[in-house]
C-alpha cells in the first residue's frame, strides 16, 4: 500500500500544463510561428500589407503561448483551493484499487481504468480516460517511493511503461 497526502502547488501545476496539458499547442505553435516569419519575410517586397497581417498574427500566436500556461496554471489552482493547513489531496493505492480524496471529492479507481502513467520532475501523472490525476513525488506518507512506479506498472495492465517528460 502507497499513501501520498499533499497541497497542489503552482510548480506542481505548471509542470503539468506545459509537459503534457499544452505539449501539442505548443508544438504547432512554434510551427506557426515559424511559417508566419517565413512568410512575412518572404511577401515583405510584394505584399508589404500581408506582410504586416502575417507578422501581427505570428506575434498574436506568440503571445497566446507565453500567458496561456499562466492562465491555466492560475485557473488549475483557484479550483483546487481547499482548508488551510489540512492534508489537501490523499491517494491511496491499494492492491485492487485506488482511492481519491481530493478537494470537492471522493471517488475510487480500478487499476485497469489508468490509459497512461506520466514521469515528471515533480509528480507523476495518471491519464483515466479525459481525466488525470496528480501523485506528487516526496509526498509518501506509507510505502517506499522508490518502488512506486514498479507497483504501478504491475497493477495497470494498459501501461506497459512510464512516459518520462
């Protein structure tokens, strides 16, 4: 059995916005990005207004990147505001199941339900269908840390490996 108690952070939440939450907008972003400065360079003799409309949008896009972690990391927090200076979030991860005391509920989760288990700097991250579920590292209260992952890998049959971010 694995405990783990802890408050969310903004760390905590930031890292998991921008590894996994943002990872594929951030990506096409910089694409974007890269194509509108191409193409701005490229129609700045021919079409100086194109030109103009093509940089605006690339810095719109820019932009958008550079706050939308914030945004979401801020928004990720105000949710999960619970009781000062009580244990906010519990797991516990038992034999056959899992069980989750989070800020406005409670709810249990069978092993086979985990699609994905994400390795992070801070925390590791469980994908159950749309939702995910934050188990943050160095917050065990009973089980050994260090033999976590391989007891996870063992109960989740979906998840033959940690995705290492």
């Amino acid at each position: 059995m694995f405990k783990n108690q802890y408050q969310p952070n903004r760390q905590m939440y930031k890292e998991y916005v921008v590894k996994i939450l943002m990872r594929g907008y951030i990506v096409r972003g910089i694409v974007l990005i890269m194509i509108a400065d191409v193409t701005c360079v490229l129609l700045i003799r021919r079409s100086p207004v194109i030109a103009v409309l093509e940089g605006i949008a690339g810095g719109i896009i820019l932009l958008s990147l550079l706050l939308m972690p914030d945004a979401i990391t801020r928004s990720l927090l105000t949710q999960d505001q619970g009781i000062e200076g009580l244990p906010l979030c519990t797991i516990v991860f038992y034999e056959d199941y899992i069980a989750l005391t989070l800020p406005r509920a409670q709810s249990s989760i069978d092993y086979a339900l985990i699609d994905a288990v994400y390795s992070l700097k801070t925390c590791y991250v469980l994908k159950v269908n749309r939702n995910t579920y934050i188990v943050k590292k160095g917050c065990f209260v009973e089980g050994d840390e260090s033999l976590f992952a391989a007891f996870l890998l063992d109960r989740c049959p979906n998840v033959d490996h940690l995705i290492k971010k």
